[in-house]
C-alpha cells in the first residue's frame, strides 16, 4: 500500500511550513536548558535515525560514490543550521525565521555574481532592485526588533541566511550527482550529529542547566526540534516534486506567518510597524528573486 500523502502538493508546503514553525518553537523552548550545540545534535540524531528508517523501508542504499559533496554540503548546512539556531534562541521567533529566508535573496546574489563573473548571462536589473529591496528590510527588521544586546544575535542570522544559500547550491550539485533525497538528508542529519557534539564538548559549551534538573518539558522539545524538521523537510522535498516550483517557493513564506502567531501566543513577542514593514520587503524580494534568479551554471568537472 502507497505511503504517499494523499492530499495536493501545496496543501503539503502549508503542512511543512507549519511543521518548521513548530521545530522553531522548540528550538526556542529547548535553547534555554540545553543549549545551541546540544540542540543541533538532537536534530541531526532524530532526523539520522528517521531517514535510515525511510532508506531501510525503501530499499535505498545508503553508501555514496560522491562522499566529498556530502562532507560540504553538511559543513555548509550544519554550520548554517547552528548560527540559526542560536538566532531563534536569542531573538524574536517571526524575525529569527525571517532573517533565515534572506536565503532566496543571497542564493540570487551568487547566481547573478557567478553568471556575470562567467559573461552567461546579462546582469538583470530587476534582480539587483529585489536584491536592494531585501536588504533594506534586513535593516528595518534589525533596527526596531531587536534590542541593543541582541545586534550581534542579529548579525549571525544574517549570516545563516547566506550560509543557507551556499548549503542549497550544494543540494542542487547533489542533485545533478543522481543523489537520493533521502540520502543526502541522511547525511546531513548525521553531519549535523557529529559537529554538535564536538561543539558540545569544548569546555564552556555545555548545558546552561545541568542534566538532572532538565524539566521533561525541554527533553520534549529537543526530541521535537528533530522530529518537526525532519517531516517537514520530507514534506517540502515531496511538494517540490509534484508541485509547480514558483507556487510552492511562494508559499514557504507562510512560515514567517507562522512563526510570528506563535512567537506572539506562546513567548508574547511583539513586533513593531517597521519591523512589520521589513518582513514584507524580505517576503516580496525572495520572491521576486525566486522568479527572476538565472539558472544555475553547469559546474566545470
């Protein structure tokens, strides 16, 4: 018996939105007793033992003949994984998922560098005004949303955005390799498993509560920061393979809606008009940028 969703690939996309809203949630909830490092590793173990079940089930090997490509896509993700985790744990839940979706906008700032670098493609000037557009909101969201003490907390979610971009080319480059889905998310998971718990444990990098008075509430929500990521990126892999592209990247901006109803239910954030305003112009400029980006050079081998 087929094991697929049964219901429209969009109605997919609104689930995983939904579903990474939810890991955002408890990120924020398990950040306060156990700390970045340790919540990366819980990600990457749950999502590991989740993707091997999936790769047992449907007979997909899980040995690569293209391991190198593996090693910096999880470099790239893990690293951009983590400094977006400690974003989420330090500031507003609506404006630490927000800064990670400048993702589309860097991804379109690389594409359109390499394609003029290369001479393939003329610069398109609709992508440079979206390109502005987005950085602009970057600015209106840091500039009222975040408080004096939280500026470098910002500074780094700029960054995983960008980070994020690179770990996606390298998907794309996966992609092109003949690699499976779910074994580049197996070993993304298992890089992600190694590198937090190498982070974990340098000294001063361990949990800000000790172990035996954790509350079983923040065990929870590290086992669900693993959980909600990993169905809601097999979720989104699915609604990208039977939907239309520009529709379903549109519709991943509903996590920043999300983000924000939680956020404002469960924490009592509040955001301000400008930060309000910033959001919008990140939102239209990764669409925009998803629209309009050139492809993607072949890489030379």
């Amino acid at each position: 018996m087929s094991t697929k969703p049964s219901f429209s690939p969009y109605v997919q996309m609104v689930l995983a939105t939904m579903l990474f809203a939810g890991m955002g949630v408890c990120v924020k909830l398990a950040s306060a007793d156990f700390g970045t490092a340790a919540v990366v590793t819980a990600r990457g173990a749950v999502g590991a033992v989740m993707m091997g079940v999936i790769a047992w089930a449907t007979a997909t090997p899980l040995r690569t003949r293209v391991p190198l490509l593996h090693i910096r896509r999880g470099l790239a993700g893990v690293t951009a994984l983590s400094m977006w985790f400690y974003c989420i744990g330090h500031l507003p839940l609506a404006t630490a998922v927000t800064l990670n979706y400048m993702s589309s906008v860097w991804m379109a700032v690389f594409l359109l560098t390499r394609a003029w670098w290369l001479g393939s493609s003329r610069v398109d000037a609709r992508i440079v005004a979206a390109i502005a557009v987005g950085f602009v909101g970057v600015a209106l969201v840091l500039h009222p949303t975040i408080g004096r003490d939280q500026v470098v907390a910002g500074l780094i979610g700029v960054a995983s955005g960008m980070l994020s971009a690179l770990a996606y080319l390298q998907v794309t480059a996966l992609g092109r390799a003949g690699e499976p889905e779910v074994r580049v998310v197996f070993y993304f998971s298992l890089t992600g498993t190694v590198m937090g718990a190498l982070i974990w444990l340098i000294p001063g990098q361990l949990n800000p509560t000790p172990l035996a008075l954790v509350p079983p509430s923040s065990w929870a929500a590290l086992v669900g920061v693993g959980a909600f990521a990993t169905l809601a990126q097999l979720l989104m892999t699915r609604a990208f393979a039977r939907g239309h592209t520009l529709v379903n990247a549109n519709l991943q901006y509903l996590g920043i809606v999300h983000a924000g109803l939680l956020g404002t239910w469960l924490f009592g954030e509040q955001l301000t008009l400008d930060g309000l305003l910033g959001m919008a112009l990140i939102v239209a400029s990764g669409m925009v940028s998803t629209r309009l980006k050139p492809a993607a050079p072949s890489p030379a081998r």
